[in-house]
C-alpha cells in the first residue's frame, strides 16, 4: 500500500518559516493528489494546502500568500513551505494522499503527524 512519512516540523517563532516534507512510498499510483492538514488543539483537522499530479493547488484562506506547496515526482514528495508564521498556525500536520474527484478530494493515506508549533 501507501506509506507517508513526515519531517520538518518543529519550534519557531512568530514570523519565522519552516519547511514541511512528505515522502510518500508503495503504490504511489493510487492517488493523484497529496497536501496537508493540520489539526489545532480543541479544533477540528482543516485542509491547509493541496496538489495534484497535474499541478493545480489550493490553499486556506488563512494561509494564502504565505505558504507555498510544492512536489517533486522523482522523489515522490510533497513540501509545504510555510513563511510568515503566526502563533494560531500552531498545530499538528498530517500529510494525506488520495484522490481529486470532480472537484473533491478523498483522502486515502495519512501520516504520523509533524508537530508545528510558533511563538509570540
């Protein structure tokens, strides 16, 4: 099957970047789409950024303009570049991998988990 394994995550400080990566591994052709959710501590898990094998992407709201997703095919992995960090973006991310269907993503495969945490 499908294995997703996370790295990057970490402490940094209000205004500082971090680069999240997902490496995926097995049939890496039972999904088109990979991206990240995080979940907050009494908050529910969000979609924070995805993309498909073609390219296309979309983001939260609350992250546009500050975080950047990107794949390598070759090495079958996915990074989320986050710049401009804000305390409320202290979460947990999970990498996800799945299917885009007429629009909507089915998640298939998840990660572990990355702790992301910022200061004030």
């Amino acid at each position: 099957q499908v294995q997703l394994v996370e790295s990057g995550g970490g402490l940094v400080q209000a205004g500082g970047s971090l680069r999240l990566s997902c490496a995926a591994s097995g049939n890496i052709f039972s999904f088109n789409t990979m991206g990240w959710y995080r979940q907050a501590p009494g908050k529910q898990r969000e979609l924070v950024a995805a993309i498909t094998s073609g390219g296309s992407t979309n983001y939260a709201d609350s992250v546009k303009g500050r975080f950047t997703i990107s794949r390598d095919n070759a090495k079958n992995t996915v990074y989320l570049q986050m710049n401009k960090l804000k305390p409320e973006d202290t979460a947990v991310f999970y990498c996800a991998a799945g299917q885009t269907i007429r629009g909507a993503i089915k998640t298939d495969y998840w990660g572990q988990g990355t702790q992301v945490t910022v200061s004030s």
